[in-house]
RNA sequence: GGCUCCGUAGUUCAACUGGAUAGAAUGGCAGAUUCCGGUUCUGUUGGUUGGGGGUUCGAAUCCCUUCGGAGUCACCA
C-alpha cells in the first residue's frame, strides 16, 4: 500500500497524536512510508521527529501512539516497534477486500495528464543500427509506454538525420564501386548496403590521405589548397617538437582530419554536397532512392524490435529552420554578432560557454537546426514536455538548447528532458567503429533468437508445440531478454551487455519472468472447479505471504506514476522482477494440491493478478509474454 | 586544464529519492540428486558503498575535499 495514498490512514494519526499529547502538530511532521518487507505490518510512522512533541525516546513515543491507535479504528489490527519506527499493521479482512477489486491500472486523474512528445532513434542514414542504436529504442519505446500508460497524450517522434556529408560519402562510393548494385540484385538489406559503401569511402579515403600525406613530406604539396598550407605547417613541426604522447596523438589526429580534408574524394563529397543543397536533379535522385533503402532497412529492424512511431522528421527539410529565430535572438538582443559577422549566445552566467549559432557565411548549424526544430514542433504540437532520448555524449548540447530556448523567452523550454543514456559496452570491452568491434542490432536479434532456441532444445520441453508456435517462443524469448536486460539499468549508467547471461532463464533475467507468467498460466488452465470456489474470509488462516504479495501487487499503479515522472523503465524492470521472484517463493508449492481448499482459491486469485500485473508490465518495456514454454 | 556524469559483494545490477541489519542475480565453497566435472534443488561464503571530512536522531543518497573512470569543451551532426 501506499500509506501518503491512503484517504483515512494519515488523518487518522494526525488527530490521534493532537489529541493523544493535546497540542497542535503540523502535519509536515508526520512521516509515514511503506513498511520494509523483512518487519512485520503495512504502514511505518517514523517516530524520531516525534518526540519532541511527547518529551519522551522515540521508542517509547512509538509505543504509546500504536496502544493509542489500535484504540481508534479497528482496521488497524496491530502494532510493533523496532527502534523508533512503528509498524502498523491492518486487519487481513482489508487486504482481501482490496485483492477482490484490483485492477492494474496507473492513470492518472485527469487535471494531471498532459500531452508529451517524446523523440527517439533518430538515426543517419549512412549505416546501420548497432547496440547503442537499441538502447535507444528501447528506452524511448518504454518511455512512452510507460507515460502513456499514466493517461498523458504521448507523440512517439522520430527524427531522422538524412542529410550532410556523411550521406555524400556513401553516395560517392556507390558511384565508384557499386556497379548498380541495389537491395534486390545483391540480397542485402538496404541500410547494410548504404553502410557497405559508407566504409569503402572510408578506405578509399585512408589511401588517398596516405599518398597526399607522403607527397607533403616530400614537399610536393599538389593540389592542396593554399589556405590550408599554414595550419598543416605548423602542426607537422608541433608534431616533431612535442614529447607529450598524448598531445602527440592529439595533434597527430587534427592532421589527419585536415589531410582527409584535402584529398580529392572529400573534395567530391564536399560538391556533391553542394550540389544536393542547389537541389541538383542527379544527385537528389540517388540521394532518394539510397535514402530510400535505408528507410527500407530501418523499418524492418524497427519491426523486429517491436517500436514504433506517430511522427517521422527529416532533417533534409528542418535544416534551414532556426535562423528566422536566431534573427529575432539578435533584435531581442539576446544574441550578439561578432565583427565577421557570426551570431553568438552567452551563457557564461549559466556556467556555460559561449556558443556560436549562425556561421560567419550565414549557414546554420546542428544547434540552430535543433532551436528551429524545437519551436517549430511546439507551434505543431503544443506539449508540455518534450523528452529527448539522445546519448550522454550530448548533455552539453542539450543544457545549450534549453538554456538559449529559455532566453529567447520560449515558455516551452521548460518542459525540454533530456533523457540522457550511457554507452553500452561488451563483456570484450568498448564498442569501437574504427575496429569493427561495433555490434549491429540486426545481427544481435538473430543471434539472441538463435540462442534461445538453443537453450530451449536442450531443456527438450518442446516436443508437443508446433513448429509455428516454437519459432514465435523463441522470437519473445530472445527479445525479451534483450529488452529487459538493458532495461533494467539506470539509463544514466554505462552498462556491459552480457548476450548469454541475459538469455539465462534462471537470475534477474527477461526469460525468467516470462517463465514465470507462462507458469501462472498452465496452473490457471488446470484451475477447474477452484475458480468457483469463494474465498471464505472466516476459514482463512493467517497468510503473511499472501499480504506481501497483495502489497506489492498494489504498489503497481505508484510504481508506475514514478516511472514516468522519472522516465525510468528501469524501476518498472526492477518491479516486474520482484513480483515474479517472490510469487515463485511464496508459491513453489503446487497450488492444486493445497488441501484446504479455501486457501488454494486465494492463492489462485493472487496468481491470476500476478499474471495481469506482470502482463501488463510487459507491454510497458515491449515484452511479450508467452502463454506457455 | 574548465564543466558534466559515474564509482555499491569477485562480476552484472538494486536500494521506493534522507530511514531500520545495504539487497538480488551470477560466481566461489559445501551437501543432495544422477547415464555426465553437465542440469536441478538446499545451505553457505562474500561490503570501510573509491578515500577523508561535514550537515542530523539517521547518509550509498545532501555539502566540501581528494583519488579513479567516462564524456564534452568544433564555423561536425
């Protein structure tokens, strides 16, 4: 129970203690909290700022208020004391009356919901997805399942970041090296296509670096162009004259990127650019039909994973947003030019830095983008909140966002999240794009299907499921040990992703808790006549366990109104996890065989809303749950 | 170097936002089970919450300090 919920219980105690010490006590000095499940009772009165009011020791202040309240109401059956902390206990007959009526069910009254966007995904369009990609999802997905499952007006939006040059480079190297190949001659999946050719740029690009790079130490600077001469003069005698290794690699890798910059394939991909931007026919046609590959590619994984979205953004037509208001920042003066003529926030009183938004050319970038992008979808969709799921590598960015939104007096800005994620890391250690160590999330889904199927031959349960229904077993096993697995941590940490350690069926995994819900089912199908019988509350004996698990049924709809104010699948993970390692506990005897039959109806009850809780949970973090395994 | 985040059993994670004896899982160890050095049960082991100070009835949680790790400090997105 949630005893701050509880209508009659804290009014209860206020007037007891004003009239038990005959003064006036604010009701702010009354704390009152679940009871810790290894004590005995349901509501705990934390009596350490009370004895101020009765001149006497906390534990004798909590003795005297629970004699005194066991004499007011008859709901409350009971009392202990362990050092200044009463635990109340309620009468059994409560419990049960409040198992009869239970639903799980975490709306929120209406004058609390509201609506909120929420943006996650977002991928480029150049490569695949990968591990980081489906934290990502997952966490968004959940995210607005969760809230929406509080009854707030959720918009599910994807922003897709489908232009800029790393596009061009996958488009030149088509051109180079494709020969035509497409999706349909080659068999590949189109965003695995794209992402083939995103990296034989990147080769072509290292061997063509290699060669101008040689051809400078040899004093032949050939086509570099003349106002880069200086900068890589000057590093190229750094480089020579520092010890320090890590400047020395510093320094070794801004030489390279204005290497790369200077061979002629990034002098291509910087004019297709061009082009693409004067809306160049040719290029606009191969720009759409890879991108539309891609979108192919992307839409089957999306699939598989089970996420979905109300709205799609694509940056090829928000780019040029932001600058109109960035030119009123500037009137506002809330923004500032520089002498060549770049536009500027300052947000050093914030703790901030300064930060640049307008180019001195006038173009705009990922910030002005992101301001126009923003203001514009709040004209849209008028929320208020707007969650972005985005990783941690851009807290900066986002602390810039809000603040400079909030500046230019946008009222919406207050409602900006960013829900911040760390990276995912292998039990082999970090995922690393330039060494092929990255994991894509294609691959991941098939193999941690596979396993699950694997795992499930060797247990040799299956015999009598049909195939059909065995490959559907294996798929929500496989992804629901994926999902709950990175779930289950705070997103704010760095997590290690273990694939066979989450496909386990015993531990705090996804499987496990399906198993546990596929049990509950076969029990209830061999139930009978036990679903007839009434639960007779003067035969009942004392059931302590059957009092826990009816709390912790009861805390669902709390736990998942905090779970959306703190955006936190994790606590609904953790939740899920509870109710299914304590309903094994309490209930590892067969329920069936139980002889008296009144206690096995209640048991039966409590299994029956286990499973709809757990079920219901399970669509809150996209887990399916399997009738039975 | 400045700023931000993280640091909890050997390992992977919790701890209801300041509450009670810091909990699970996994690993380790011991026993039971047995076509098996596997599986499954049962028991057991494991912690100065990175270190040090402070705030108070009470700190993993809040403040200061220090040490580690990560991220970020682009006219990239």
């Amino acid at each position: 129970m949630n005893p701050n919920k509880e209508t009659w219980l804290i009014p209860l105690i206020h007037s007891s203690l004003e009239s038990l010490y005959s003064k006036s006590i604010p009701s702010d000095a009354i704390t009152l909290q679940k009871t810790r499940k290894e004590f005995k009772g349901d509501a705990t009165l934390v009596c350490f700022g009370l004895s101020r009011f009765s001149g006497k020791k906390p534990q004798e202040t909590a003795e005297e208020i629970g004699e005194f309240l066991m004499n007011v109401d008859q709901r409350i059956s009971g009392f202990n004391v362990v050092n200044g902390f009463l635990n109340i206990e309620l009468n059994f007959d409560y419990w049960l009356s409040y198992l009869e009526s239970f639903q799980p069910d975490a709306s929120l009254p209406s004058s609390e919901r509201s609506k909120v966007m929420i943006e996650y995904s977002s991928p480029n369009t150049n490569k695949p997805l990968h591990l980081g990609h489906i934290r990502n999802n997952l966490l968004g997905y959940s995210v607005a399942k969760i809230l929406a499952a509080c009854g707030h007006d959720v918009v599910k939006v994807n922003l897709i970041n489908d232009r800029g040059i790393h596009i061009c480079k996958s488009m030149i190297a088509w051109q180079k090296k494709g020969n035509g190949e497409t999706p349909a001659s080659s068999g590949i999946k189109g965003d695995h296509l794209v992402g083939k050719y995103y990296v034989e740029f990147d080769k072509m690009l290292t061997a063509e670096a290699a060669i101008v790079k040689s051809n400078i130490e040899n004093d032949n600077w050939g086509d570099v162009e003349n106002q880069a001469k200086p900068a890589i003069e000057k590093l190229l005698a750094e480089i020579v004259n520092t010890t320090d290794e890590q400047k020395k690699k510093d320094l070794n890798s801004n030489l390279k990127q204005l290497i790369n910059n200077q061979t002629p394939l990034m002098k291509e991909a910087r004019e297709m650019l061009m082009l693409w931007e004067k809306s160049d026919s040719a290029t606009i046609d191969l720009w759409k039909t890879m991108n539309s590959w891609v979108y192919e590619g992307f839409n089957k994984t999306y699939k598989s994973l089970g996420v979905d979205f109300d709205k799609f953004y694509y940056e090829s037509e928000t780019y040029i947003l932001g600058k109109d208001i960035v030119q009123q920042g500037l009137e506002k003066n809330v923004l500032y030019k520089k002498d060549d003529n770049s536009v500027w926030i300052d947000l050093s009183d914030e703790g901030l830095d300064q930060k640049l938004l307008l180019r001195s050319d006038g173009t705009s970038v990922y910030m002005t983008q992101d301001i126009g992008t923003a203001v514009v979808r709040d004209e849209e969709l008028h929320c208020k909140n707007y969650v972005y799921v985005v990783g941690n590598e851009q807290d900066y960015h986002f602390k810039v966002l809000q603040k400079t939104l909030q500046k230019m007096g946008y009222p919406f800005a207050d409602g900006i999240y960013h829900l911040s994620y760390g990276m995912v890391d292998l039990p082999s250690g970090r995922m690393k794009s330039r060494e092929g160590t990255v994991v894509d999330a294609d691959d991941l889904i098939a193999e941690i299907i596979d396993e699950a199927r694997k795992r499930s031959l060797e247990l040799g349960k299956t015999d009598e499921f049909p195939q059909e229904e065995l490959n559907e077993l294996y798929r929500k096993l496989g992804l629901g040990a994926l999902k709950y697995y990175i779930l289950k941590v705070d997103p704010r940490k760095r997590m290690v992703f273990n694939p066979e350690e989450s496909i386990d069926l015993q531990g705090n995994t996804g499987p496990f808790i399906q198993y546990t819900y596929a049990r509950i089912q076969s029990l209830i199908a061999r139930a009978g006549i036990l679903m007839e019988i009434p639960i007779d509350l003067s035969k009942m004996p004392e059931e302590e366990a059957a009092r826990n698990m009816i709390r912790l049924l009861e805390a669902y709809s709390e736990t998942i109104q905090t779970a959306a104010k703190e955006y936190s699948p994790a606590m609904v993970s953790n939740y899920m996890y509870e109710l299914a390692k304590d309903y094994n506990s309490y209930y590892q005897f067969p329920v069936l065989k139980e002889e008296n039959k009144t206690l096995a109806a209640l048991r039966l009850k409590i299994a029956l809303k286990t499973a709809e809780v757990l079920k219901e949970c399970g669509t809150l973090i996209g887990m399916e749950m399997p009738e039975r395994m």
